[in-house]
C-alpha cells in the first residue's frame, strides 16, 4: 500500500493532468515512493500501477528506463558519482577510488550499516563544478578534493 | 487523394496517409519488421528507410506521410545503403545461427538479411544476452537474445488485446521484453503475437521443435469453436496438426485467430480420442467393427421405434458439428418418425421456437461491428465467450463509441463501456424493460405503423421504475447513429430467453439499431438453418430440454458430452441413465463411457469434410487436413450409412458437399436469416426478488452461469497447453465480499454448493463487483457438472 503522505503528494500531481490521463503522474509518484523507502520495489510499482489504473508493466517501463531511480535497495544516503566525460577529465576516477576506499563499497552496493550507497552516474549538467556527485539524487556536490568529501561524509554520518 | 511517385511509378493515395501505405498500393516492397498495418507506428526498427526527393537524409516510409508531388526511391542507392546499414546494426546482436533456430524458414529477419545483410558479420566481439523469461505455456521466450525490439508484441496488447502485459523494461543495449515479474500473459489472443513476432523471440510453446516450416504442408480450415468462424490454416506433418495459424480475411478474423482457435489442436492427438467403435457387453466395452457397431445401433433404433414409437428416440448434437452433420441428424431422426432433434444443448427457454421468422443470427455483417458507435451487450461474457467480436468492438468504442452493458457479471472488457447494469440474472428482464420504457418516454409512444413495437405489451411497461443507470443506457443508444443490440450466450441460455431478445428487439427498434445474437458455437445459426430443431419441419418434437425432462428410450449424441455440454447435466446425466439405448458418436472417450451402449468415433473438424454457418450467416466449407484417427471417420458419413440400414430415402450421398447444396438449395442464406419474432407478447414483468427488496433466505442464491473459454467444447477441454493457462483454472464459487461475510466464509475457503440436492465443493472467492445474491458457478468442467441448471438457485453453506 502506498502511504497516505504518498496518496496526498500523488493526489497534487494529478491536478496537473486531465483527469483521464491519470499516468501522466507515474514519474512523480515514483519519485515519492524513492523519496520515502529509498527504493522502488515491484510491489510498489503495481500499487502505483493501481493507484494510476495504468497497466503494472508500464510503470516498470517507466522504472527501468531511468538512471535514478533505486531499483533495489540502496544506503539512507545515495552517492552518485558522475563519471561522464567532463568529470572524469577532472579527476572523477580519483573520486570514484576515495569514495570506494572510504566507505569500502563499490558502485552499486551499500555499506554494511545501511548508511551509505554508491552509484555510477551521468552528467548531471553541471560540468562548472566537476567532479562532482548528487546526495539522495536532491543535493549537488561540486568541486570534490579528499578534504571536501571528507568533510560531506562527516556531515552525512552525523546526521 | 495526393499523387506522389515511387521508383518512377505514379499512385495516388488518400491524405495523411504514408509512403508504406503508398508502396503498398504501387505493389512495391519497402522491407521492414516493426511496421503493420494493424498496429500504431513505431519507427523504431528503421528497416524501411527510403530515399525522398529533396529530404536531406532516408526517411522511415512507415512514419512519413505522403505528400502531394513526393518522389521516393526504394532502391536508389541511398536507400539500398540505409537499409544495408540499418541491417548490419540489426544483425550485430541478433544470433547468427539460423539452422538451430525454431522461426527458420519462416523469418522475415533472415528473409530480409538475404537481400539486405552482408555475407559476413564484420562485428566480432561479444553479443547480448537475454535471458529467458516465463510468460505462461502458450508463448515461448527461451530465445529472447534475438529480439530485435521492434514492440509489436507490446502493441499488440495494448492496441489489439485490449491489456498490456507485456513491455520493453531498461533501455538502449539493455532493453528486453518482458511481463510483470514473469506474470503470466493472460490475454485470450495471446498466439498472435507469435505470428507478429518478426523473429524467433517468441515461439509457440506447444509447437517448438516439432517440425520445421518446410516440412509443413498447409491445409486451410475453419474455427469449429466461437460463432465467428475464423479462417484457419492447419499446418500438417505426417498426417497431423502441428500447429494452426491465421488465414487472413478482412471480413471475418482480420490477420487474428483467438489461442482458443490456434492451441486446441493439442485435442486432435489426446489419448482420449476414440479410435475403434465399441459396444457394451456385460457391462464391458468391446471394440468391433463398424459394420457391427451400426447393424446394433439400427437394429437398436428400429426396435425402439417399433415397440415404443420413434418419438421416444431423441437426437442432440453440439453447435459445433458441422452444418453436414446437423442436417444428416435431423434427416434421419425426421426419416425415422421423430421430431426430437436439437442442437441448443444450453438453452433453457424455448419459447421463441416457432416464433422466429428466420434464423437467428448476428443481425450484421461482421466487419460492420467496427463502424457501430453504440452497443448494447446483453448477457455475455464477451471476451471469452467471443474474443475476436469483443477486439472489434474494442476497436469500435476506441473509435469513438460507446459500449453499455447488461449483465449479470462485471468481468473487465477491456475496454471503455459507458454504462453498465450488473443485476442478478432474476433482474435482467426488468432492466431491459427499465431501457425500452426510457427509449418510449424519450421519443413519445410509437405509433404503431413506424415501430415493431406490439401495442399490447406496453401496459407490462407501466408498473416498471427506471433507474438511472437504464436512463443513461437509453440516452447513449438513442444518441448513436449506428446502434447495435448484440444478445450474448448467457443472454441465450437464459431462462427467459424469449423475453430478453423480444425486449432487446423492441430497443434496437426504437432506436434504429442493429439487433442481433452473438453465435456460442460455429454453427450456433447453421444449425437452424440445417433444421437441426425440432420445429424445423412438418415432423415436429420436443426440444433439448424437454428430451430429459421426459425422458427417452433411445438417445442418439453427436458429439455432446451431456454431462458438460447441457443447460443441466444432473437431468442430462439421469435421463441417459435411465434410456434404453445411448449412442455417444464422439471424437473422444468421455463419461459416456458410463452411460452410453455404443461408442461410435467419429472425425474432428480436421479429419473431415463440411461447412460452417457463422453468425453473420456466412458459410465456410473446409476440406479434412488429415486421415481420421485409427478407424475414426467422418460424421456424415456414419450417418449416410444409418440412414441407409433403416431405410429411409434419400440418403445417398457421395460427398459432404452434396449434403451440403441439398440442404441449401432450400433458399438463399441471407434470406432465411431474420432475428424477429411474431406473436410476442410481454409478460407482465415482476421485480426479482432481490429488486423487490425482500431479503434473500440466508444461504440461498441465483446461480450466474459462465462455460469457461478453455472448457467450453469437447476439444479445447482436451488442449493440454491451453488447459495449463489461468483460463483453466478449477472452477471456483464466486460471491460478494458482503455475501461471504454474511456465510462466515473467507475467501479461499471451501464451500459446500448444493443444487437439485447435489452437493460439490468447491473454493469460494470474492467478486465485489458481482451483484449481491448471486453465487458465479462455472459449468463445462468436471468439478461442477453434478449440479443442476445453469440458472436457478442454489446453496452456499460451509464445507
């Protein structure tokens, strides 16, 4: 079942749409079950399938086609690391190392406390501040050097 | 109209129509795999790249609309260039083992990479892999790796089937087909994606690796199942079916045959079939010689008819014997003296009989389903009772019409229906009064010159409340410009028939529609035209039903396994037990083996010759594909004989063709089909109970009949494959959620349904779209078939 706080925010995209073109929302409302859960799993693609009265394969059309969304379970926190061409000219393999050797994970797994996920990602469209990374998909983090992700991670593991 | 030219060849074509549709009409081929004409375009296999005059680059010929003046080149050396190119892509990781593959032979891919693909790959590092995928037991997807992602399995179900169940998942390199988490595909046109398939990605399960294409020789046929009649073309090694695909014909099936259609062959080969006539012996069967078989069964009859009379021998036979067979029955039953023949075996309410001017039928060619823009569907379980006349009207109400509904249960259509009335079966009657009295308020009383409607019966009319629902009903149909009042077979099979289809006559009168009787079976309107009823001829009798409730001494059986096939299997079943003969003529071994005196085998519509009368009245005669089965042998045949052994005249056929024009020499088809009723007056129409208020006495229910698609006749219930899909699934008890709370039951308990003091149990299951009072029993399955009829009341206790 999809939480009430997920029914509300779906309901609000809705309003957007004519009223026969419910899976107009089917992004959103998939966003809003990653925002809460951390992932997506099939279970709520056929809730949100229901909910939108759209066929269950369609939302996992929907699902898979996209980078961002976590088709399994990932950290609390989800790194995605840019290694497209911009980032990696700036140094983004050294990222990717730091990251890995820090948190002792590689790209698609999660540290063995649940805290943290790492992913490979494209360019993000930010190529000013490479390399860089997104938190949780929401926050960008340009302009990385080990102190700067020392420091994010920090942050990260106290909050 | 535009003209534009191809490779120099001047067309004309209408507006916003494509450069595909254009090379069609010029008669040249544009080669491609995601294109067809059925289904939306995609342009994503990119195959069909042609040059155009002054377009900077190929362009797709199945996406780009012709203009006035266009000058396009398929061959030029641009185009030859693209498609070369476009191949070379679609080969890189596409399997190159054609041999092993199950579509060789038979692949447009191959075919196309012989014009277009180069003698060898120049790409040799590592090719995709995709895994296998479960999607049920009728598609195989063992060789997924040679996808080439053209979609039109996706399109297919959501354009053609009305469900999409299967999708494109990940993108780019790693996009695959597949279902929801290896859910089953459901659809009941399933199969046809396995022809849509351009490559060997989907397969038949059943047929995989049982032959290869050029080892079949091609035998065209007819569907013996749903009233359509689709086109069929039986694929045949060594004397068998190994598989049935669609013959394409516009005005019947289009290029779709249902899986009903396409699977049951996997019956032809059961180890049930029947392949020596036998004869009880001491309670024992022995297996003799046709000569033996038939002297015992005249022998029989003339005994019979001799020291009881001819009428009380009795003849039922399915509506899906062939028109040849239907009509040798009710010649030697009439020959003999006996009027007792039917083919109804599921209706319940004759009273219509004798009253009928013509042949019941579907009011309407078949292709003008598609032009209708109002529906009213009465009684039916559309989509599997009539998979493909449902995939037209979905094209119908996706054009733009409006589907509304009468019935008893709500399964999904899949499709948009406006309106629906889903009352007790008690109910329905009222209902389609409720729509007539809205239609009458609506255009002020007919006069009587302009409308069929009986003056008289309009007082019944008047103590009837419409609701809101019958009022929308009434407004749709009245505001379409070309209405059609279809009656399904639930409707038929109801035990106030007469009734609804009188009701349903006087609608589409009222509002100029279309009027007509959806067939249950392949010969469900050339069985009256056979004069396979007893009120046929001037030699008269008594119907399906009354030949068990007055039990007979002699019944003879073409084909009906009366256990499943009848309105009522516990009378049917009593009746023969009590007779004193039962001659089963039967492709298969089935109960009658209880009950029957003579087993007499008989061929399947591939070991023989005969005719098919749709529901729109058109006749299709097939040639048998193969030998009968050991000594099986045609119907008609058997029947020539009888009627030869017990003399009666004119029974001196040589082929089932001239069995065929003799019977219908009788008139012209189209003439003596006509859906109206003389002499029909409206009972006065009480509320069922339900309507009434009146609380039900607890545990009691109408009982809501569907025949299940995959149970429905004698040969599908023997398909193996197709008795493994979710269609076969035991029957269940089917209820409201309020009802079995009320019984103290949950869902997937076991429940004890009791009807004519018989009791089975069976599962129970909630359908909160069912309406209350109801309880949804299928019939045509073993687990049910010791309950009474398949309408009437019934109880529902705790196992």
């Amino acid at each position: 079942m999809l939480s009430s706080l997920i029914q509300d925010q779906i309901n609000r995209e809705l309003k957007k749409y004519p009223v026969d073109q419910k899976q107009s929302a089917v992004m959103s409302a998939l966003r809003f079950v990653q925002d809460e859960k951390g992932w997506i799993s099939t279970d709520d693609m056929s809730d949100i399938a229901d909910y939108l009265n759209m066929p269950q394969i369609a939302v996992l059309e929907v699902a898979t086609f996209y980078h961002m969304y976590n088709l399994k379970p990932m950290g609390k926190t989800t790194i995605t690391v840019c290694t497209n061409l911009s980032c990696t000219l700036c140094g983004a393999e050294d990222t990717v190392a730091y990251l890995e050797s820090k948190l002792g994970i590689g790209f698609g797994e999660v540290t063995a406390d649940g805290k943290f996920g790492l992913r490979e990602g494209e360019c993000m469209g930010a190529c000013m501040d490479a390399p860089l990374f997104t938190i949780n998909n929401k926050k960008l983090c340009g302009r990385l050097n080990h102190e700067k992700i020392d420091q994010i991670l920090a942050e990260l593991d106290k909050s | 109209m535009i003209n534009i030219e191809i490779d120099g060849k001047l067309v004309e074509t209408e507006r916003g129509s494509t450069v595909m549709d254009a090379a069609h009409k010029a008669g040249v081929y544009i080669p491609h795999f995601c294109y067809h004409k059925k289904l939306s375009i995609a342009a994503n296999c990119r195959m069909c790249l042609v040059e155009v005059e002054k377009a900077p680059k190929p362009l797709p010929a199945c996406a780009t609309p012709a203009a006035e003046g266009m000058k396009v080149h398929t061959h030029s050396e641009l185009a030859i260039k693209a498609q070369k190119g476009v191949m070379e892509f679609l080969l890189i990781n596409h399997p190159l083992d054609c041999p092993i593959c199950d579509q060789g032979g038979e692949c447009q891919l191959q075919d196309i990479a012989v014009g277009y693909g180069g003698g060898a790959s120049r790409y040799t590092e590592e090719k995709r892999m995709v895994n296998p995928k479960q999607i049920g037991e009728l598609i195989s997807t063992l060789e997924m790796s040679r996808c080439i992602q053209c979609t039109r399995c996706v399109r297919f179900g959501q354009e053609i089937a009305g469900q999409m169940e299967l999708g494109m998942a990940n993108r780019s390199e790693h996009a695959e087909i597949m279902s929801f988490v290896d859910s089953a595909v459901d659809s009941e046109l399933s199969g046809n994606m396995i022809d849509l398939c351009p490559v060997g990605a989907l397969t038949s399960k059943p047929f995989r690796y049982t032959a290869r294409s050029w080892e079949l020789s091609r035998r065209k046929s007819v569907s013996p199942h749903d009233g359509l009649g689709a086109n069929l073309a039986l694929h045949v090694k060594e004397n068998k079916v190994a598989r049935v695909v669609p013959v394409e014909n516009e005005a019947v099936n289009e290029c779709w045959i249902s899986d009903k259609d396409r699977f049951s062959y996997e019956g032809l080969n059961s180890p049930e079939r029947l392949t020596k006539p036998m004869i009880r012996q001491d309670n024992k069967w022995i297996e003799v010689d046709w000569a033996v078989a038939l002297e015992y069964v005249a022998n029989g009859l003339r005994q019979i008819a001799g020291s009881a009379g001819a009428e009380y021998i009795a003849a039922l036979a399915t509506p899906h014997s062939t028109f040849e067979e239907l009509y040798l029955l009710q010649k030697l039953m009439r020959g003999i003296g006996s009027g007792n023949v039917d083919f109804r075996l599921r209706q319940s309410d004759f009273s219509s009989d004798g009253k009928l001017t013509g042949a019941p039928w579907l009011g309407m060619p078949v292709s003008e389903i598609n032009a209708c823009d109002r529906f009213l569907i009465v009684g039916s379980f559309l989509r599997k009772d009539h998979p493909l006349l449902a995939q037209r009207i979905r094209q119908a109400v996706k054009a733009g019409g409006e589907a509304n509904v009468v019935h008893a249960g709500d399964d999904d259509l899949l499709m948009k229906v406006a309106n629906k009335a889903i009352v007790a079966p008690a109910d329905m009657v009222n209902q389609l009064a409720q729509i007539l009295k809205a239609l009458i308020e609506d255009q002020g009383a007919p006069s009587t010159q302009s409308s069929v409607l009986n003056p008289q019966s309009l007082p019944a009319l008047q103590g009837i409340e419409i609701t809101d629902t019958a009022l929308s009903i009434a407004k749709s149909l009245a505001a379409g410009e070309r209405a059609a009042v279809l009656l399904g077979n639930f409707a038929q099979q109801h035990p106030q028939a007469g009734q609804l289809a009188w009701l349903a006559e006087q609608i589409a009168g009222l509002c100029s529609a279309k009027f007509g009787f959806l067939g249950e079976a392949a010969n469900s309107t050339g069985g009256y035209l056979a004069g396979a009823v007893p009120f046929a001829a001037t030699v008269q009798g008594m119907n399906a039903a009354q030949m068990l409730e007055n039990p007979r001494k002699a019944y003879l059986l073409l084909n009906a396994e009366v256990e499943l096939d009848m309105h009522n299997p516990q009378l049917a079943i009593a009746a023969m037990r009590k007779a004193d003969m039962v001659v089963a003529m039967s492709a298969f071994k089935h109960q009658a083996m209880d009950y029957a005196d003579v087993l007499l085998p008989i061929a399947p519509f591939t070991e023989t010759s005969g005719t098919f009368v749709n529901a729109e009245g058109r006749a299709q005669s097939f040639k048998g594909a193969v030998k009968p089965l050991g000594d099986a042998r045609p119907a008609w045949k058997v029947l020539r004989v009888l009627g030869n052994l017990l003399d009666v005249a004119g029974f001196d056929y040589n082929t089932s063709e001239a069995v065929r024009d003799e019977c219908l020499s009788q008139g012209a088809l189209a003439d003596r089909l006509d859906n109206h009723m003389d002499d029909v007056e409206l009972q006065g129409i009480q509320p069922g109970p339900l309507l009434q208020g009146g609380e039900a006495q607890p545990g009691k229910f109408q009982r809501v009949t569907d025949v299940p698609i995959y149970f429905a006749d004698a040969l599908v219930r023997r398909a193996a494959s197709l008795q493994q899909t979710n269609d076969a699934a035991p029957p269940v008890a089917m209820l409201h959620g309020d009802e079995l709370q009320k019984l103290g039951l949950q869902s997937g308990d076991l429940a004890c349904v009791t009807q004519g003091g018989i009791s089975v149990q069976l599962t129970v299951k909630i359908d909160g779209k069912l309406p209350r009072g109801v309880v949804r029993v299928p019939a045509g399955h073993p687990a049910t078939s010791g309950l009474g009829a398949m309408f009437g009341e019934l109880t529902v206790e705790r196992a």
